[in-house]
C-alpha cells in the first residue's frame, strides 16, 4: 500500500502479485483490503467473495476493519441482497449483511 500512496503503482502491484503467487488464496481478505484502498471497488468485492467462499478468518473483523471503510458505500452491497440473512444450518451471517452492519 505504500508503494500505491507513493503513486509507485507499477511497485505497488509488483508486490502484490509476490505476494499473491506465495500466498494464493490463503490472503484473500488482505487482498480486498488491499484493493479496497487502493480505490478498486471489484476487485475488493470479489477477493471478499473468495473470503467468505474459503471461511477466511480475517472476516472476523470484517464489521469493524477500517481499511474496508471505502466498500460501506457501495451499491453492490445495498439493497435486497443485503438484507440480514441468516443461514438456518450455521446461523451465520450472509457477507453483505457483515459489511453493512457496521453503518
């Protein structure tokens, strides 16, 4: 992300691509906070997606992680589809719901 305030963005996804190649999946959620703040709305979306697919337990924090602030406003994320679910098996909360909470 330094690299990215900097306006290094070459260096800055040069980086993320090293350590998405070590990583893989298992830094999915980092990876939304990445994009996140990096002002690439879709991309933060769908790492959070693969997140949640995955049980990434960074989504612990996702109701008070500041670094995801820029995804609260988002249209994706409003709406029907963000209504509190809760899954009748697990009782967890859908993702969307998560994210909006915290407004």
């Amino acid at each position: 992300m330094v690299y990215h305030k900097l306006n290094r963005q070459s260096d800055a996804d040069a980086a993320l691509a090293a350590v998405t190649a070590a990583m893989g999946d298992d830094g999915a959620f980092q990876y939304a906070e990445i994009y996140a703040q990096w002002g690439n709305i879709p991309k933060a979306l769908e790492w959070l997606e693969t997140a949640y697919r995955m049980h990434d337990p960074g989504l612990l924090a996702l109701k008070v992680e500041p670094m995801l602030d820029p995804l609260r406003q988002e249209t994706a994320l409003q709406g029907n589809r963000t209504q509190a679910q809760v899954s009748p098996l697990s009782g967890k909360l859908t993702l969307e719901a998560r994210l909006n909470a915290r407004k």
